[in-house]
C-alpha cells in the first residue's frame, strides 16, 4: 500500500512534528500530541480537490469539533484522516480506489485558522493518539502497515459488540458477520464481548 498525495499541490506547508509548545496559539490544539503537529498541512484555497491517498473503507465522516468536516479511510492497520474540508463527497462504509475524489478542501473546525488542508495517518494498533500517528511516507509503503491486525476488547470506555466494531473498522454494523466468520465466534451481533477477548480484524477486502 503506497502512500500517494492527496491533493495536486505537493507543497507542505507544515510539517509533520512542528513543536507548537511555544506558540501561544496553536499550543492548546496539539496538547495531546506533547505539542507536536500530528500530521502535514497543505496550504491551498477553499474547493482544492481531494483525493484518497490509498484505497480503502471510508470509516469516519464526519463535523469534529478541531478537525472540521473530517474523511477516515482505513486500509489495514492505517487510518488516513482528510480534515477542514469544505464538504465531503464520500460515504460511510464506501470501498474507495487510490486517486478517488474524495472531497473538497476548506477552512472548518477550531484549529482551522486560514483554509489549508490537513492529512494525518494513524496506525490504529498503538494504544495512544499521540503513539498513533506518523510522519507520511509518501511514494512508499509505511514500515508498520499490517493487512490484518489483532485486537483486545475493551468496555471500559464503550461497550463492545461484533456492530459497534463493524461501525468502527468498516464505516457501517452492517458487517459484522466478516468479524464474527474470521474469529469463529459463536455471538451474534448485537452482544457485549467479553474484555481482553482477542480478535482478528480482517482487511476491507
């Protein structure tokens, strides 16, 4: 799985890991990451066309309150995050091709201060925000993606059923039978697991 650009303009115009501790504004958006900046900004005017930097599911879509209009799309154990769009031209649980438009660039969302684009990837397996992401390799492969990976339930936040993992993996519950095929499990889809149960979780294809 290569990394491609996702917009035409390649120019970065923030790097991924800038230390914001000692800016006085943009210090509070990065708090969680120690201050550094979780992915890469492209500066580009209002309606840049965005493209799916690799195939994938689309797994979020959705208004967050730093992010704006925000686009998921997972392949594997990596989650490409497309945020301050202007709107969005994908859907849930849509199986997208590398260089799919996706939507189209804007200025939403509290750390959105002049319209840019932000891409950030995030490999899904680490247990932290600030463990998950990393600096994009474009025109390669990322050291860490794994076609498939293992997961340990966990309630202590949400409860976790075969639906709100197929929700969460695969932008829709509708496929949660894929899960439950996998690991061979005897549950139907709408009952709680049990903690530190371990799950493969299989690729969108």
């Amino acid at each position: 799985m290569i990394i491609k650009y996702p917009i035409a303009d390649r120019a970065i115009s923030q790097e991924f890991g800038r230390n914001a501790a000692q800016d006085l504004v943009y210090r509070k958006f990065y708090e969680l990451f120690d201050y550094k900046h979780c992915g890469v900004d492209f500066s580009v005017p209002v309606g840049t066309r965005v493209y799916a930097s690799f195939p994938g599911i689309v797994v979020r879509n959705e208004n967050h309150v730093g992010m704006g209009n925000v686009i998921g799309i997972r392949n594997g154990n990596i989650v490409a995050l497309y945020a301050h769009l202007d709107r969005s031209l994908a859907t849930l649980g849509d199986i997208v091709d590398e260089g799919t438009l996706i939507g189209v660039s804007g200025c939403t969302g509290e750390t959105c201060l002049t319209p840019h684009f932000h891409f950030e990837l995030r490999d899904i397996t680490k247990g932290s925000l600030k463990e998950m992401v990393f600096d994009p390799p474009f025109g390669q492969e990322p050291d860490c993606f794994r076609n498939i990976f293992v997961y340990f339930v966990n309630n202590k936040n949400t409860k976790k059923t075969l639906k709100s993992l197929s929700k969460l993996y695969f932008g829709t519950d509708e496929r949660w039978p894929l899960i439950k095929s996998v690991n061979t499990l005897d549950t139907d889809g709408a009952s709680l697991l049990e903690d530190d149960l371990k799950l493969i979780i299989p690729n969108y294809k």
